[in-house]
C-alpha cells in the first residue's frame, strides 16, 4: 500500500518507527550542535563571530524544534524529547556531542563544515518527502542554513592562509573526520531501509556520503588539508572507500555516546530536574493561574 | 537640489509587453474579501501585533489562511524565523484572541513553513508601519 503521512494516526508500526527514526536522526544532530555551539559564546574570538556563532546555534535550535514538532504528531511532547529522555535514546552523531578542544576556533569552524555540507545534501533529499510536514519545513530550514556554510567556509579559509591556523585545521580534522563519517551511520539497518522505500528521504545513507565526501574532499584539498586514511587511487576519479576500522568505537546513532555526551547530558538539565520542571516552555504561570 | 530632472520624458522600453499585472504581495492573505465569522476572526488577527515591532501580523504577512466551519477556527500562520523565541507568545496569543471572537467555539492554529516567510510578503500597509518605525523596507 503506498503510504500517506497526512494522517499520522493511520500510521502502521513500520511507518512510524521509519518516521520517527529520521526525525530523531535529524532533530537531535540540530540540538545536540546547538547546544555545543553555545559553549562559545562569549569566548569567540570577536565579538562579530561571537554573534556569529551564537545565531548559527539559534537557528540549529530552531530548525530541532521544527522536527521535534512533526515528532509530536506521534505522541511525544517536547520534555519527554528533551528533557526527560534517556541520554540513550538520542540519535544524533558523535561528530556534534565531543567537547571543542578549548580555545581552537579551527574546531567550531572544521566541524561547522563538515556538518552543515552534510545537512545541506541530507534536505535536498527530504525536499520531495511523502510526508508533507518534512516537505514543507525544508524550505525555510535551507533559506537559514545557507550563512552556516558560507561562515564556515570562510573562516575555513582564513584559518588555512596562515601556518598556524592551517596546523590547528589540520589537527581538527584528523580528530574530527571519523565522527563526521557516523553521520551515515545506520540507527538500524532495516529502519534505514524504511526511510528510502517510503519516500520520507530520496537518499540512501551510502548516497549521502559518497555525495558528502564529493564535495569535502577536493575543497579540504583545495587548503592543503589532508584527509585522514583517504586513499585516492585515480586522479580524475575519487576513489574513497570507507571501512567499519575507520569509524570511532561510539557511532552516536545507534545510541552508543561518547562519555562527553552523558556529561552534555546532565548539564542541560540540570536546571529543569533541581528545579523540578514538567513543563519545557512556561517559566512561571501565568498571574491570574496562581 | 541641483538634479531636477524630469522622468516625464521616459518612455517605456519599446520591446517589451507591458501589461496591469497583480500586486507583488497580492498572495498575502489579508481577509479582505472574508465575510461573517471569518471576518470576524481576520479583524481581530488584524489587532494583534508582532511582539517586536508595531505591525499588525495580517499586514507582516504571517497568516496563510482563515477558515471557520461549524465555529471552529482554522488558522495557518508562518513565523518569519524558525529560531523565533516570542513563538509560543505570540501562537497563544493568536489561539486566545480567536477564540474570544463571537460565535468561535474551538481554534486549530497550524504553523505552516512554505512558502517561506520572506519581506515580499509585507503589505503596504505594513511598510508604512514599519518606514514609520525607523526600519527600510
């Protein structure tokens, strides 16, 4: 049967676990990245690209909130996605939960980049969704993500003029690049499957990244900037192949974490559990409920 | 003012067509053709005002539609920001203003996102209220 989301009450297991699945993938890569991104606020290295940064993290939160609303139609509420879920159950990639190294703005910048060229490809494959939620958020989410890359490219760019910036890119990568390759990892491989044969993505996970590593390889390249175990065996053609030994013990997806990110997990909140919180938006009632 | 050139002189480019086309924001819903409770419902969305700026939220473009059957309100609006930390204000605001109107039983308001919000969708009215605020548009 061909599948309609327009009713997300009529939804067969399947269907909701495929869709659920790919919002998680997509709404917690969005949270988890803002949330790190507003570690440097007030510690960028002017105030331009404090603001900078701190608008990027805006919009990533944004855009979680978008999905995260399309994740309510199948009964959760926005605490028990944030707030009161299990660190476990969050489907984000190791690339957005590691702690910046302190001090390198080569290492907000690097994985600004290598995040948002994936993003960028990942809503161009949600653009044509069955599920006329995720088509029609895309449009809007794209019109904010475009500043993201081109900030990052040319702080990329400006990094890479000099020897030291261009060593502390170099360092960033070599540390980064296996955690950005889990955001083409699985959380399971059927499910994955799911998500392509219903038309909520027109991309296999295998598609995006051989697309992601078209488009990253040559321009790292084109900064002088190695990439990591890359063998590049024909000139005119990229030849990358990517082994399981390449990829970082926790692959994020499946639900396995960096100890980083239980440590992200218990700071953002914490102030909703000592507080003893059950309502994610309201500060206070209003006066004429008390 | 040493430049006083007249444009009276102008003559429109002889190789092109031109025609009485629509109003550029013409998509902007603005109720103006709505009749009995849904005008009711568009004149009070018209009182209500974006949380940063005095413009009405009809003349900033962001309601897509207005529909009432059987005294439910059907209202689609857009925010001009995903980010927009005045969101839950200003959807509660809409859905409480709504369903005080006469004859309104329930309010379902959807937040819609394409066409994405941009300035094309200001009306008129709107700029003028925005130019008097100190903003280019």
């Amino acid at each position: 049967m061909a599948a309609t989301f327009e009713n997300p009450a009529d939804l067969e297991e399947r269907e909701q676990m495929a869709l659920s699945t790919l919002l998680k993938r997509l709404g917690d890569d969005e949270f988890v990245l803002a949330e790190r991104y507003t570690e440097w606020q007030v510690r960028a290295p002017s105030l331009e690209s404090d603001l900078a940064l701190a608008n990027n993290a805006q919009d990533e939160l944004g855009h979680a909130r978008l999905w995260y609303d399309v994740l309510e139609d199948l009964g959760f509420k926005e605490r028990s996605l944030v707030f009161e879920r299990e660190p476990s159950d969050f489907r984000h990639s190791t690339l957005v939960e590691l702690p910046f190294e302190e001090g390198n703005w080569a290492d907000p910048i690097l994985r600004s980049y290598l995040y948002d060229v994936a993003e960028e490809l990942r809503l161009e494959a949600l653009e044509d969704s069955t599920h006329p939620k995720i088509a029609d958020r895309v449009r809007k989410i794209q019109s904010e993500e475009r500043y993201h890359l081109e900030h990052a490219q040319s702080w990329m760019e400006r990094l890479a003029d000099g020897d030291e910036g261009h060593e502390r890119l170099q360092d960033v990568l070599d540390r980064l690049f296996p955690h950005a390759l889990t955001l083409f990892e699985p959380v399971d491989s059927d499910v994955e499957a799911d998500i392509v044969d219903l038309g909520l993505r027109d991309a296999t996970l295998e598609e995006l990244r051989e697309e992601w590593l078209s488009v990253i390889v040559p321009y790292l390249e084109s900064l002088d900037l190695e990439i990591p175990e890359i063998d590049q065996t024909d000139d005119d053609k990229l030849e990358v192949a990517v082994d399981q030994e390449m990829l970082p013990d926790e692959r994020g997806r499946d639900g396995g974490h960096t100890d980083a990110w239980f440590d992200l997990y218990d700071e953002f909140t914490r102030t909703y559990r000592e507080l003893g919180r059950s309502e994610t938006t309201k500060i206070m009632e209003k006066p004429n409920e008390q | 003012m040493s430049s006083d050139i007249s444009e009276t002189d102008a003559t429109p480019c002889a190789y092109t067509d031109y025609r009485k086309g629509e109003q550029a924001n013409s998509l902007t819903e603005t109720g103006d053709d709505a009749t009995g409770l849904e005008a009711a419902v568009w004149n009070t969305l018209y009182e209500i005002e974006d949380p940063e700026m005095p413009i009405s939220i009809v003349d900033l473009g962001l309601l897509y539609g207005v529909s009432v059957q059987d005294g439910v309100a059907h209202v689609e609006m857009t925010l001009t920001y995903s980010g927009c930390p005045a969101r839950d204000m200003l959807t509660e605001q809409v859905e409480e203003a709504v369903a005080a109107v006469e004859g309104v039983k329930d309010i379902e308001l959807q937040l819609v996102w394409s066409p994405e919000w941009t300035t094309e969708r200001v009306t008129e009215q709107g700029k003028e209220d925005l130019r008097e605020f100190g903003l280019s548009v």
